[in-house]
C-alpha cells in the first residue's frame, strides 16, 4: 500500500511533539496574585481570603494555596500573621527584596571580594552624592547616630555595625530604592569579611571615623561633588586595605 502523503503505511500521523512543560499549580496562582499586587489593584495592608476560601474561589488544593503564598511571601509581596487576627497581608516590596537577592547572587556565585568593592566604588560615591541633594533631617540624624556609634564601639562588632549603619545611611539618604536596596546587601557581605580584628585596628577605627565625619558634613552643607569625592576616596581607600589583609577570602552572608 502506497505511503500517504502526510503519514505512515498505516496511516498513522508523522508529526511528533516534544514534551511540553506545565507550569504548576501553585506557580499559577503565585503569578495571579503577584501581579494584581504589583499592578495596585491589591493595595497594601489588604488581608488575601483565608485559606479556605482561596481554596473555593481557584478550586485548588489546600497544599497549593499554601505553596503560592510562601512563594509571595519568600518574595515580599505578603506578610503572614499568626493567630485569631493573622493572616495574609499585601505588602509593597522594599529594599530587603533588593538585599536579599543580591546577598543571594554573592554567595551562590561566590563571588570575589575585590568584585564587591569595585561595585562599592562604582555606587557609594554616586549615593552620597544624591544624599547632599535629597537628604531629610531625620537622615541626617541617622547618619549623626552612626557617627556616635563608630566613636563609642568597644567591640569589633559593635564597630562593623555602626560602619554597616552609616553607609546604608548614606544610601537611604538617596532616596533611591535601588541603590539603598543594593549597598543594604552589599554592606552584608562586607560586614562579614572585615569581621576580622587583624583588619580592623585602631588605626583603621580613626581613619573610618574622620572619613564618615567629613562626607556627614558635605551632605549636611549640600555639597553634592564635596561629598561624592570624599565617599570615593573613603571607599577606595577602604578596598585596598581590606584586599591587602587576604585576596583569597571566601565571602558568606548570612541570611
């Protein structure tokens, strides 16, 4: 029997499908909420349906339900409540979204210290240069507050906090999300990789200290180039001390 045009001897069809990938479920319902969250139409604070009662609406599992908000929620896009009055709540995402995600890409790809402190170099001096543009009166304060802090620390860590405090400080002070976000889960990793008394000695404390003082004041005065000169030099010159103390540091930030 002659072959057919479009098939086999038999008859039967020679197209040939490759395997197609269903989403899941809870994936499904995950991206429904999410963007009716990030379009607005969900505003903040607004509590989702209890479980039961998404289980209805979508006709989905309990176990599904369940999977799609711990997905909204690892992403910071709902806040879950326990008790009488808990529940899920929308919530915008904020910088912590940006810090966790770069503090995840820094140790998953374990990335190099010197990267870390050529991104610093690049984005620091450019925050304080928006800080002496924006900066509000209770910025001002935090930076002052963390200023106080570096002079009173007694330990390493009370001295690497009040460093992580100010340089965030200066971040928010940009009023730029992104940029705040970022320098929140840079100033992680750098805060884990200078805990190390052998890098941070009293010299080092002093030098910090005057450096912070003297961007603190252009972004008070305003001076825009003042303050992105001084955070330049400050972030450089902390680089190269830090990259001289050991170029082989793995980096790990914690969660």
């Amino acid at each position: 029997m002659a072959e057919r045009a479009n098939g086999t001897a038999e008859g039967r069809s020679a197209i040939k499908l490759t395997p197609l990938e269903v989403p899941k479920a809870s994936d499904v319902l995950a991206h429904e909420l999410r963007e009716r969250i990030l379009s607005g139409e969900f505003v903040e604070g607004t509590p989702l349906p209890p479980e039961r009662e998404l289980v209805t609406q979508t006709r989905m599992s309990r176990t599904t339900v369940r999977e799609a908000l711990r997905i909204l929620e690892v992403q910071g896009l709902i806040r879950i409540r326990a008790g009488r009055a808990g529940g899920a709540f929308v919530q915008r995402p904020g910088g912590e979204s940006i810090a966790r995600s770069v503090s995840l890409l820094i140790r998953g790809h374990h990335i190099r210290l010197a990267s870390i402190h050529e991104t610093r170099e690049a984005v620091e001096p450019f925050c304080a240069r928006l800080a002496a543009l924006h900066r509000t009166d209770n910025d001002l304060a935090t930076l002052d507050a963390a200023n106080t802090a570096i002079a009173a620390a007694g330990s390493l860590e009370e001295f690497l906090q009040a460093n992580l405090d100010w340089h965030v400080g200066v971040a928010t002070a940009s009023q730029n999300e992104i940029l705040s976000g970022m320098m929140l889960g840079l100033s992680r990793a750098i805060y884990t990789v200078t805990n190390n008394e052998g890098f941070v000695d009293e010299k080092v404390r002093v030098i910090t200290e005057r450096a912070h003082r003297s961007v603190t004041k252009a972004i008070r005065d305003g001076d825009a180039p003042a303050a992105e000169r001084r955070m330049s030099r400050h972030v450089h010159a902390y680089a190269e001390a830090a990259l001289e103390v050991d170029e082989r540091v793995e980096i790990s930030v914690p969660d």
